[in-house]
C-alpha cells in the first residue's frame, strides 16, 4: 500500500475543488485494501473510497481521514463476459470491447470515471444502462471485512441508484466488475441526440461509428473531459431527471403553460428532464454566479469557472434547487458524492 500525508483533493477530482486529505492510499490489489481500511480503522478516523473523481465534490476544508484511491487494474474475458478490475479506465474498457465486436455499452462511451463507479452510479446514457449488462459485482464488505460477489440481482438497480447508494451505502467497495456483453451486436439508435446524427444514412452505424458519435455529442456539451476545457471543470450531470407521478404532469405543465418534456418510467411515474426544469426557473446554459456557473453548453453541468470552491458551488446549487422547488414542487437530486 502506498500512502502520503496531506494530498491536496483538488487534482484528484474532475471540479478541480477540494482541500487535503490526512492520508492518501494507493490500493492496487485486494490486498492493499485491506491494509488501507485496516490503518483508517487502528486510528479512529473516517474512509473514503475514491475511484476517477468523477462525481466527487470534495470540501474546501479537505478529508480528515483515508482516502482510499482504487488502482486495480486487468481485464478477464471468458466468453462474452468481461471481468473488469475497478481501477481501469471506463472508458477505455468501452473501446476495448467495442474493438473485440462486444455491444451493450457502446452509448456509454466517454463518460468518465473508472468501472468501480460504475455499479454504484448504475452509470446511463443515450438509451443504455450499466445495470443491463452487469452479471455479478465483487466487493469488500466492509462490516465482515470479506471479499464476495454480488449478483446483479442483489445490486438493487434502479434510475441512477443500486444499494452501494442508497440502502447499503457506505458498506461495500468495488473491486471488480463483471459484464456480460453481446457479441455481433447493432448498436442502440434510440436517443434523439443520436438518430439526428445519423439521420439519412442507410447503413445502419457500427458499434465504433455509435461510440464516436456519442463522444462527439458530449463532447459538443461539454460533457467530455477535455483537458483545458472550462466547461468540462465539472461533475458532469449535476442533477437527476426526476420522477414523478405521472397524476403530477398536467399540473406542472400548467405551470410552465405548454407541455413539459416527458419520458417513460416506472408504472405511474414519468420522467422530467431536470434541464428543462432549471431553463425554465431562470437557469440557462452560461449563467455565472462568482467563480461557479452553469456550462455554456450543457444546462445541467455545474462548473468550475475558475478559483471556484465548494462552497461555491453548493451556494449555487441551493440556489438552484430552492427555485425549482419554488416553481414546481419539485426538489431535484444532486448526482454527485459530497467528500468531506
């Protein structure tokens, strides 16, 4: 295990926010984890487990304990299944199995973050969800302190949610994945951000062409990590699309005076897009509020505009949050994890 003292957050994280942490640790084996745990637990101080520092927020006043930086790296194939260490690259195992003729995580492409994230996020996009191809997820628990695999049944997954977020959060640590992939697959065309790049050809796209497009969409939203960047001084999709009672969308189209945007969910529920409600309560692409501010391209990206800290970003949005509640009745969800 390799440890330091005093490791400034801020470069750890995708924000670029964040004071230091008491200790840092290095875990690149299931061993070293173990140890990293076992030196948090002998001083009495608090854990933190850190993948990419994707969908982290972390306190100016830094971490009083261990951080525990997940560095497992390799990658098992049997099959169409994928056995995928928690430290590799998320998006660097979508273009790995997109190379080998693997689809079901093509429209997954170039989110950030690393495969541990990905369970615990049920990471989604244009039309995919982790939690579709996931077969089994190994994990550390942290109250027995013993390795065990999870199948996916047992993860709970649901719209941005699994247990390691909601009823077991804070139990478990991810140290391996395990995707069950299809071979020879088309890809998914459902999005209409990717029908319209595709629209006119009669060829239906590779798996590689789908990829591609996906990337040059977020990026186009400035929601691809792009080193100097502003935009992308961010923890992506700051805020969850709600779900609704489907009885609740006349009233909130009454509100807005036309009808408002609407997705499919669960029976009875609806899905509203969380960027609609922000433009409409006053929060467009661009709007600054000192150092932090709303992506010129993405509604939904909080940003670091510079030499922002996290208070600022919280003061924004609370901000934010209270006047969507104000207008509609509905509180939004923040996505990423508070670290502090």
């Amino acid at each position: 295990m390799l440890l330091q003292e005093q490791v400034p957050l801020a470069p750890l994280t995708t924000f670029g926010i964040g004071g230091p942490a008491r200790w840092l640790a290095e875990a690149d084996s299931e061993k070293s984890l173990v140890e990293a745990v076992s030196y948090a637990r002998e001083r009495g101080v608090p854990l933190f487990v850190l993948g990419g520092g994707s969908n982290v927020l972390a306190a100016d006043e830094g971490f009083p304990g261990v951080v525990v930086r997940v560095a497992m790296r390799g990658i098992q194939k049997d099959g169409n299944r994928f056995r995928v260490a928690a430290g590799e690259d998320w998006d660097a195992f979508v273009s790995h199995a997109i190379e080998l003729g693997f689809g079901g995580i093509e429209c997954l492409a170039g989110i950030p973050g690393t495969v541990g994230g990905t369970p615990v996020q049920n990471v989604g996009a244009y039309g995919q969800e982790v939690a579709d191809t996931i077969a089994s997820v190994r994990v550390l628990d942290l109250k027995s302190m013993a390795f065990s695999e999870l199948p996916s049944t047992a993860c709970a997954f649901g719209y941005r949610r699994s247990i390691f977020n909601t009823s077991h959060r804070g139990r478990f640590v991810v140290t391996q994945v395990e995707y069950r992939l299809r071979t020879g697959a088309f890809p998914v065309i459902s999005y209409p951000d990717i029908k319209r790049h595709f629209q006119g050809r009669s060829q239906p796209p590779s798996l590689a062409e789908a990829a591609a497009a996906v990337r040059e969409i977020r990026h186009g939203k400035g929601m691809l990590l792009v080193p100097g960047e502003a935009d992308c001084r961010s923890a992506g999709s700051f805020f969850k699309n709600p779900l609704i009672a489907e009885a609740r969308y006349e009233a909130i189209s009454a509100v807005a005076g036309y009808p408002a945007p609407r997705f499919a969910a669960a029976r009875g529920f609806i899905k509203i897009p969380a960027a609609w409600l922000l433009e409409e309560s006053g929060f467009r692409k661009g709007f600054v509020m000192g150092n932090a501010g709303i992506s010129s391209r993405h509604t939904l990206a909080l940003i670091n505009r510079g030499g922002a800290t996290a208070k600022d970003i919280l003061a924004l949005r609370d901000w934010i949050v209270g006047a969507v509640e104000k207008k509609f009745g509905i509180r939004l969800e923040p996505e990423p994890v508070w670290l502090g």
